[in-house]
C-alpha cells in the first residue's frame, strides 16, 4: 500500500493559539463546563463518502490546556499552509491521534457532546480482546482515542 502524502511526518506549524482565541471571545473555561459544553468540535470543508463533512473534537480542558498548545494553524513549515495539508486553516492538536487535525478549517463550535463525524464515533477507538463480534461492538459507549504520546514535548510557534 502506498501511503502517499497520508503517513506521519514532522512538520513546523504557526498560527493562534485555541485557548487565547476562546479567551478573546469570552469563552471561559469554567461558565462553559458549568453549562455542560465540554467538547470543542471542529469541522472542516471536505465531505467523505457518505457526504458528511469531516470533523473531530477534543475535550474542551485539552482546549485550554496551556501545555497542549493546541493550535489554529495557518503556517506549515515557514510558508502558507499547502493545499493538501488544509490551507488555509488547520486545527492542530499535538500529541493526539491525526484523526483530531482537521484540514481547511471551517467552524469551531462549543458542545455537550464529542462530534458526530465518523472519524469520532466509529473510527479510532481502542477495545479489548473480549470483544470479538463487529455487531457487539459498543460504539457509543467506548470513548474516542485522543493522545498519543503523553509525556511528549512540543514546540509551536506562535
């Protein structure tokens, strides 16, 4: 199988940060959880197969986390982002799996619960081996996989 421009790679990103964006909108963290949004959806401009658009989201103390740097990106390695790679927005969420990087950024929006996209619900999630029959898979109980690499360092520009 050839991957293409679809494997891992490293990259340098440079744009805003989420949670100085939510901070200048007036979005506080506490009001938000106390109302029961804790889950920031991000929605991009392409549509897979079954014409939903993609989507992901990450719990919203992932958002505001000064730590996880999570990023809307409009650089990529010193330059615009290529349009392959989500120009001109990309949501960029480092340390979690690439299912959380929305390409060509559309909306970010506030919610009491993760999106519905595909990659959310029914992609990237982790069962154990007492599960072996597809029609028992409990989908909607089983919480999407977010980080990757816990203890890992991360340099974003800003």
């Amino acid at each position: 199988m050839t991957w293409g421009q679809c494997a891992i790679s490293t990259s340098r990103w440079k744009g805003v940060l989420v949670r100085d964006l939510l901070a200048f909108h007036g979005i506080n963290y506490d009001e938000a959880v106390k109302t029961g949004k804790c889950h920031l959806q991000a929605e991009g401009l392409d549509q897979g197969p079954d014409g939903i658009g993609t989507g992901s989201s990450i719990p919203l103390s992932r958002a505001f986390d000064p730590e996880a740097k999570v990023l809307l990106a409009y650089e990529m390695n010193g330059e615009p982002i290529p349009r392959d790679h989500g120009y001109p927005l990309r949501f960029v969420v480092p340390g979690t799996v690439g299912a959380r990087q929305i390409k060509w950024l559309t909306k970010l929006e506030l919610s009491h619960e993760e999106s519905h996209s595909a990659t959310q619900r029914r992609d990237y999630k982790y069962f154990g081996s007492n599960v072996t029959d597809p029609k028992s898979i409990p989908w909607d109980d089983t919480p999407s996989v977010q980080e990757c690499f816990k203890n890992f360092k991360y340099n974003v520009i800003t």
